[in-house]
C-alpha cells in the first residue's frame, strides 16, 4: 500500500469520524430538546409524559450506541518504532 492509498484511507476515516460526531450529537440534541419540553409543559396527560421521557431515553442510548461503535471500530494508534539497535 502506498502513501496516497494511505492518505485517502485517513481522510476517510475522518470524514466517518466527523460525521458520526455530527449524528450524535443531533440524537443528543433532539433528546435534550424533548427533555426541556417534557419538563416545561404543563397540559400532557401521565401517558405521553411517560412516552416521550422514554423516548429521550431510547435517543440517549442510541447516541451512547453510536459512540460506542465509533471507539470499538476506532484503531488504535501504532506504537512508534524503537529507535536504535
């Protein structure tokens, strides 16, 4: 494999990094939002108080999922070369 096989492997690889970072932090963001709203509105019936808290739960969780996968499917750093003989 050569340096621009090399070089357009780690671009990739930042590319999917940004753009997982951007889907979890949206899920983040619309489960906040529903969260805030939940605990500000006063005229919601018992059953779809329960159901958006767990909704806010069920988004939490899939952005915790696909942090998750991000540093499972991450490689880690190669140690660097012993130098010397």
């Amino acid at each position: 494999m050569g340096i621009a096989e090399i070089d357009a492997l780690t671009a990739q690889a930042k590319a999917n990094e940004d753009a997982e970072d951007s889907a979890a932090l949206v899920i983040n963001g619309i489960a906040t939002s529903i969260q805030t709203a939940v605990a500000a509105a006063d005229s919601l019936s018992a059953t779809d108080r329960a159901n958006l808290v767990a909704l806010t739960a069920a988004l939490k969780t899939h952005a915790d999922a696909l942090a998750a996968a991000v540093v499972a499917n991450t490689p880690a750093a190669a140690p660097a070369a012993a130098s010397g003989a």
